[in-house]
C-alpha cells in the first residue's frame, strides 16, 4: 500500500485491522514471536498495536516501535489468518505513519 | 531488543539521497564484478542486479558493528554520536568487508552471466544503469525516500534503454515486479527472473551432482510463486534435492530482513533455521544472498552456497 498521507495510512490500517477476530492461528507460524519478550513480537499482537495506533489510542512507545520493526514481512501469518488480513501490509503502513511522526523523511 | 530504529532510518535516508545506496560506501561496489568481462552495454534487455549480492559483505560488516552496539545499553546514543560524527566508526567498519565475501559475490554474479549465456539469453549489462533498487527503504516504511529513489532508478533504465530488465534475488524481483509499477508513473518495464527466464528456455545446467537441502526464501515462496523453477533446474542438473520440514510456501524465514535493526533476534531466528536445515543434510542451496548471509552466520557446520554455482557446477 503506497501512503498517501498519514490520514490515508490511518483508514487502511482501521480497514484491514478490523477483520481481526484475535483468534491468534498467526501465532504459530511467526518466527519472532518465540524469540520476543513480548506479544507485539508476534502478528496478533502487531495487528492489535496498529490498530490502536490508527485510532490515535496509543502513541509510538518503544514497545510499539520493537514489535513493528522486529517484523520479518515473511508472510507467513499470512498463510493462516482467517479474516485474510493484509498483516504486512498492516505492519509496512504503520512503520510509514512512524517515518512520518518523526520527520526521518522529508 | 531493537537498537535506535530512527538513527539507523535516518542513516539509511540520508545516504541513498546522497550516493544511492543506504549505507556510506562507494557506489562503485555494486558494478565492479563486471569489470573485465567485455560484456555488452547497450541492448533492450538489461541485467538488473539490484546491487543485493553486492551490498551483504558490507551489510554483514555492518550487523557485526551493530552486535557490538547492541550488547551494550548505550548502543542508541553510540548510534546518535557516530551518525553526528560523519559516521566514522561506522563507515570505517563497513569500509572493510571480509574481502572473501566480495570475492564470493562476484564469483556468484559471474556464474549467473555464465548460466544466461548457456542458455542462449541475449542481454546487456550497463553498469550505469545498474544500482540498489531501494527495497529496504519501502521496508522499513521510508516511503518518500523511496519514491524518489525509484524514480531515479527508473530513469536510469529508460535512458539506458530497457524494455526488459532481468532481476536475480528475490527481493529485487519483488520490488521492481510489484512495488515500482505502484510508485513510478508510467512504470513500463517488464521483469523477469533469471530462475524463471532459464526454465523458459528449456535450459539444462549441469552440476556437480549428489543431495543437498533447498532452503526456499520468503519472497520467492509466498509472494512470487517461484517454486517449481529452483527445484527443476536443481534436478536437471543432477541434485538430488532434499526437503526440509518446512518447505515451498510453508518455508521459514532466515531472520535476515532485520539484521540491521535487531541484529541478536535475527542471529536466534537463522539459528533456529540452519538446525532445521542440518537435519536433513549439511549441502544447503539458498536463492537469496539476505538467506545466504544469514545461514552462513548461523550455520557454521553446513556448508552453504547459492544456487547459481550449484547449476554452473562451481559448488
């Protein structure tokens, strides 16, 4: 997904993430979550954070930053997610709402 | 867990809009193999190396600074200090790669010329046209670097006259098939894959022959659907090729697309893959140079090389 905007990022992350139906299938697949302290290692838990990032509910805490730029993009969430959610998709647009709130990119 | 993630961004976007490439080095290092090859510059069909293979020794130089900087807590402010600094502990850390993995990556790129050349593929190569494609710029979320890159990249190619551009890892393929056609306006070059391109031509390789275990990377699996392509040539050339437990579009990821930004996570998940791998035999075929950087450092009992010399018999 090319960002348009922060405004644009923001309504495609609220779209795609609320397919989430937290059943967590993604989990098992994830490379980093077995690795990670926490649960924004894993997609569950990425999907969750963007979501709240997106409604403006949470701010880019460096918990928030780890779990999205501890992310592979394997894809292999992916392969398991019932709602069909552009995990990646999800995980590359907020990493570009965080270049845009700290001004890397003029 | 992660080190500095807006320092490391922040040097990647100020040195692709310097010199092209994100990390301070001469961009020189990604035509050099070339040299001497008397290959032909002008043509409609170009090789687009991306600067990938190119790029790891540099990058791997990098991930060994970075380990450093993340085993101790103060490693975001050495980051911060190097970046002010003109980047000299940094620069003078990637200025010197193990000079056997440049030699590596040329001998790589040298057996894929030789393999389109066996396969009858008319190509030319322009090394001003050659360049980093910017793939982990739209990674990490840089997107307006990225665009202009791209563009630049783009032009490039138009003014060197390519209709075609033949791409060779997977994560250039990825981004000049699916990403450029979405950022560059106009985008009107076709791409194609030398994996693919050689099993069009119904090309045979020859190897050297006996098992070896294919570690199939991210991008090709899932996103690109190469599969079949690796594992037919493998088998034209004489390879028995063994599974690992997850494998095609089921394949593990090497952990390397975050080596430069959380280098010890990305060492645990490529340790975890090369045990995998080592169960089912220690002569490992990777089709990524991120995949072979990664299992190399990890794997040091296996012995782990890229597709190309498997199929031009120089593994």
């Amino acid at each position: 997904m090319q960002s348009n905007g922060a405004e644009a990022l923001r309504a495609y992350i609220r779209a795609e993430t609320s397919k989430c139906m937290f059943c967590g299938f993604c989990e098992a697949l994830c490379p980093t979550l077995y690795h990670g302290p926490h649960r924004g290692y894993g997609p569950r838990g990425r999907v969750n954070l963007a979501r709240l990032i997106a409604r403006g509910e949470a701010s880019f805490t460096s918990d928030v930053v780890e779990s999205m730029y501890s992310c592979l993009l394997c894809k292999a969430c992916h392969l398991k997610c019932p709602g069909g959610i552009d995990i990646v998709g999800v995980v590359r647009a907020t990493r570009s709402l965080y270049v845009l709130s700290q001004e890397v990119s003029a | 867990m992660v080190l500095n993630v807006r320092e490391i961004l922040l040097l990647m976007a100020e040195e692709t809009e310097k010199n092209g490439i994100p990390l301070p080095i001469n961009p020189r290092v990604i035509t050099e193999w070339a040299e001497g090859l008397g290959l032909p510059e002008k043509g409609d069909t170009l090789l687009y190396t991306g600067g990938l293979y190119q790029l790891m020794p540099y990058i791997n130089a990098l991930v060994k600074y970075l380990e450093v900087l993340e085993s101790r807590p103060s490693g975001g402010f050495l980051l911060k200090a190097a970046r002010k600094l003109g980047l000299t502990g940094l620069a003078g850390a990637i200025a010197k790669p193990d000079r056997r993995e440049v030699e590596y990556s040329h001998k790589v790129l040298r057996a894929i010329v030789k393999l389109l050349q066996s396969a009858g593929v008319e190509f030319a190569y322009n090394p001003s046209a050659d360049g980093y494609s910017g793939v982990l710029l739209y990674d990490m979320g840089l997107d307006n670097v990225f665009r202009r890159h791209a563009v630049r990249v783009y032009e490039s190619l138009k003014k060197a006259g390519a209709r075609r551009i033949i791409t060779i890892d997977p994560h250039t393929t990825f981004i000049m098939e699916k990403v450029y056609p979405e950022y560059v306006k106009g985008f009107d070059i076709e791409v194609v894959n030398y994996l693919r391109l050689l099993r069009e031509k119904g090309y045979k390789p020859s190897g050297n022959g006996g098992r070896v275990v294919i570690h199939d990377p991210c991008l090709y699996a899932r996103e690109l659907g190469i599969i079949e392509e690796p594992r037919k040539l493998l088998a034209d050339a004489g390879y028995e090729i063994l599974e690992p437990r997850r494998s095609g579009r089921m394949t593990y990821c090497c952990g390397g697309p975050v080596e430069s930004i959380a280098p010890r996570l990305s060492r645990k998940i490529a340790s975890m893959r090369a045990r995998e791998l080592s169960e089912k035999g220690r002569r490992v075929v990777t089709l990524c140079p991120i995949c072979l950087a990664n299992l190399s450092r990890a794997g040091e009992k296996l012995e782990i090389n890229d597709i190309s010399l498997y199929l031009s018999g120089e593994a």
